[in-house]
C-alpha cells in the first residue's frame, strides 16, 4: 500500500505528464488546456479527470473545432469536458 509521501509523488508525476501532454504547440489550444489543468482538474470527479486525458489523446483540429464550438464530440464523456473546458473559459476571459 502507499503511503500518502508516495501518493503525492505520483499525484505530482501524473500531473505534471499531464502539463506536458496539455501543451500542444497550437497557441489557441495552449492558451486552453494547461491554465485549466491549473486551476480545475483538481477540484473535478474521476469521471471527468479521465474525460480530460482522453480530449489530450483526441487530434489537435478536433480539439480545437470543439473548444470553438464549431463542432461537438460525439462521445458523450468528452463532450461533457468539451463543455466544461468551454463554460470555465467564457467565465475567465469576462
């Protein structure tokens, strides 16, 4: 069993894997995805911390049409991220 010095060694791993899977190269989407890992993946249920890191194995255009609203995930986890992502954003650029 591990104890909880391990346990936030690997929290703090696992995160900063998914910083770096967050960055994509494309500026719009960086300009997204790790300022919201920052401030929310924490704070969000298993469900949608897994949702998160199947939208980084998702093509950057598709991400990118999804975080504009130009198109909708058809998976119905990732489109419930997709929104979160999208409502989190709208509420920090007011």
């Amino acid at each position: 069993m591990c104890n909880s010095s391990e346990k936030t060694a690997l929290n703090e791993a696992h995160l900063k894997k998914l910083y770096w899977r967050s960055r994509r190269g494309l500026l719009e989407l960086d300009l997204l995805l790790p300022p919201f890992l920052a401030e929310c993946y924490a704070s969000l249920d298993i469900t949608r911390q897994l949702a998160y890191e199947t939208l980084l194995s998702c093509e950057d255009p598709d991400i990118l049409s999804w975080l504009n609203a130009h198109s909708t995930p058809e998976d119905l986890v990732l489109r419930d991220i997709v929104e979160l992502i999208r409502r989190w954003n709208s509420t920090r650029s007011s």
